[in-house]
C-alpha cells in the first residue's frame, strides 16, 4: 500500500468519506474464526493516528456516542488504533468495486470473499453509521456503505489480463 495518509470527510448524514485507506483483519467471506461468527463479515480499519482517533470518537450522535475506536498497545508500546467495520448484505447491501490492472469489476455477495485474499494496493471507502440503543445502552456501529479496491497485481498477471480482453473484445 501507498505511504499517503489517509483523508476522512464527515457528510452531514454522519457517513465517512476515507480516501486512501489501509485494513486488517479482513473477513469479507464470513468465515467463522476464534475471534468472529459463521456468516459475520467484517474488517478493521486501521486509524493512523490519535488526532484522527479523537475527531471519530467525538463526532457523537444524538444518543452522545461516537465511532467505537478501539486503541490498543503494539508490542512496541505504541498505539495501534483501528475501527470495525461491518459488511452486511440486505436492503443497504455496499457497492464494492475492485480494480485490477485496466480491468474494473462490481464484487457481489457471492463474490466479496475475494478480498481476503488479495494484494492491496489502495482503498477509498464509504462508512456509513447505524445509531441505536440496546438492553438500555446506546451504541454506533460502522457500516461499509460503498468501497474500491485497487489490487496489487503482477506483469505477468497484467500481461494475461490485457490477452484475455483482447479476446473479448
């Protein structure tokens, strides 16, 4: 991935706009694991610093909550802080569209699991919050509304992918 920072705009709906972006954990498939349910996708959004970490955690709703960031410590003893994300498919299903090479593609929910499993170069993504209280508490959750992905691929990777467009030209 590229070494820019990462650019966040706040919409007036209270969606995040996040231009070059960088993400761990990635579960697109939904595969169940120690840490995550059979059926639950999801992803960490990395946070890169404390400032930005604050901005997000104070943007609050009307129930006074913020975005759930998680801050933890490396082993090096510095911060890593990052967001969970959801990917849920139903009425609000994201729109996810991955770029390889000169070839552009919309991913489904048959076919998102692809991105655990692919070279990253960059990410812009949209995330939109979902407000609400439970048993009591109220809480916001991070939604991924909209996202493109832009892979990393190979020349011999490209050189085969130019071939077969020419084929189908």
């Amino acid at each position: 991935m590229n070494n820019e920072m990462m650019k966040v705009t706040i919409l007036d709906n209270g969606v995040l706009q996040l231009d070059n972006c960088r993400i761990r954990f990635r579960n697109f498939s939904g595969r169940q694991t120690e840490f995550n349910r059979e059926g639950d996708r999801n992803f960490e959004l990395i946070i890169p610093d404390m400032e930005m970490a604050e901005l997000l955690q104070n943007k609050k709703n009307e129930y006074g909550v913020g975005w759930n960031i998680r801050i933890k410590e490396n082993e090096d003893g510095n911060p890593y802080i990052g967001m969970k994300v959801k990917v849920k498919f139903n009425d609000w299903s994201p729109k996810i569209f991955v770029r390889s090479g000169a070839a552009r593609r919309k991913l489904t929910e048959e076919t998102v699991g692809e991105l655990d499993n692919i070279s990253i170069s960059h990410i812009d993504m949209d995330v939109r919050p979902y407000d609400g209280v439970a048993n009591g508490k109220p809480f916001r959750s991070a939604y991924l509304n909209a996202m493109e992905v832009t892979q990393n691929i190979d020349r011999f990777t490209a050189r085969y992918m130019e071939e077969e467009n020419e084929r189908y030209e």
